[in-house]
C-alpha cells in the first residue's frame, strides 16, 4: 500500500507541480515545446504504469461488494468514453488534451462543438465507471484520482491556452463550443463525426473483446 501511495503522489505531482512552480515554462524556453512534450508524454506513461503496478501489488480492502449492477454502470459508462476518444483522438483541439497540433477548423468541429474537452471527458467516464466497478479502496484511490484529475485537468489546460494562443486564435477555439446547443449539433453533423462515432462503438466493442484477456475480468459476465 505503501508504493502504491507513493506512486500516486509521483503521478499528481509530475501533472501538477511544472506548472505550479514554473519549471514547465523554463524548461520549454530551454529545450523547446516539442521536446517538452516528448518528455513529459515519456513521464506521464511511465508514471501511470507505475501506479498500475502498484495497484495491483496493493492489498484487496473491500468497500462495496463488485456486482451486476455495479459492473452494468461500466458497461455504459464506456460507452460515451469510447465515442469521446474516438471522436476527438484526430482532431486539433488548442485547448485540450490532443494528438494533433494545430487549431480546430471551426466549419468542421466534430465533437469539439459539443465540448472543449471530449478526451478528458472520455478519461472521466472510464475511472469514473471502474471506481464504481471495483469497490475496494485502491480502486476509489486510483480511479477516483483519475476521475478528479481529468476534470480539474479542463480548467487548468484552457488557462494554459489563454497564455500559449495569441488572444485572437483562443477567442476563436473558444467560439467552437460556443452559441447554443442546436447550432452545435449542427456543426457537429459530418459524414466525418459520423465515422468517428463508428470508430468508437468498434473500439468499443474491441475493448469488450480484450478485457477478459488482459485484465482478467469478462465484462459480459453481468449479464
């Protein structure tokens, strides 16, 4: 339980601590955003693989007992994850968790009209889900962790934008999600959207596949 401890605190603190204490903005001046990014994507990996061992090395302390119904509440829950991560995964997002660079082309959003930051969303559903799931206490640590993170992550990624963008370029991300909802939903509305939103039920579905394999647990067996 004790590496387990220690190991989130290393993980909240390799997320937290370069920008609280300025070592993100020196280190990029020094080395550049790009290798920045590089090693910091390197650290956050190695560190939420550590904390994965970690949990599993942890004794089991039951909360709740994991039934049907709590394993129902992740079966759906992995839905909207699956479509958030699928939708966004390619799509420039200046604001947000991303994997492309670049700004978001607002005539053609996809899901990004509907919210600034789908792949946090996406992290959210996914802890959220296996935190009820579980119901031990690494499980409510861990997951819980992650859940809380990944919302808190949205407001602290947008004030990094407004710093990064010039106030024109963040004005304009912003707009993306802005309006009402109708003019969203129709921005969101693309042959594009929709063949995202296929990639994610087929992601979906592959994660259903593989989960009895890697994880040791058939997440159909509640049903």
């Amino acid at each position: 339980m004790i590496e387990f401890a220690i190991a989130i605190l290393v993980f909240l603190g390799a997320h937290v601590l370069p920008a609280a204490t300025g070592l993100r903005g020196v280190l990029i001046e020094r080395i550049g955003r790009r290798l920045y990014v590089a090693a910091y994507s390197l650290v956050s990996l190695a560190t939420i693989a550590w904390v994965i061992i970690a949990a599993g090395k942890a004794p089991y302390m039951e909360l709740w007992p994991p039934g049907a119904t709590a394993a129902r509440v992740t079966f759906l829950a992995m839905i909207p994850a699956s479509l958030l991560f699928a939708g966004a995964v390619l799509r420039p997002n200046p604001l947000s968790v991303s994997f492309r660079g670049g700004m978001t082309d607002p005539q053609s959003p996809g899901l990004l009209a509907l919210t600034r930051h789908p792949i946090l969303w996406a992290f959210s559903f996914w802890a959220a889900g296996h935190l009820v799931a579980n119901g031990d206490v690494v499980s409510v640590v861990l997951f819980g962790a992650l859940a809380v993170f990944s919302l808190m992550g949205m407001r602290r990624l947008e004030k990094r934008a407004r710093q990064r963008l010039s106030a024109e370029d963040f004005e304009a991300a912003m707009a993306v999600a802005g309006s009402g909802l109708a003019a969203r939903l129709r921005r969101a509305a693309s042959l594009r959207t929709g063949l995202e939103l296929l990639a994610g039920l087929l992601l979906y579905g592959f994660f259903l596949h593989v989960h009895e394999a890697v994880i040791g647990v058939d997440p159909l067996a509640a049903f």
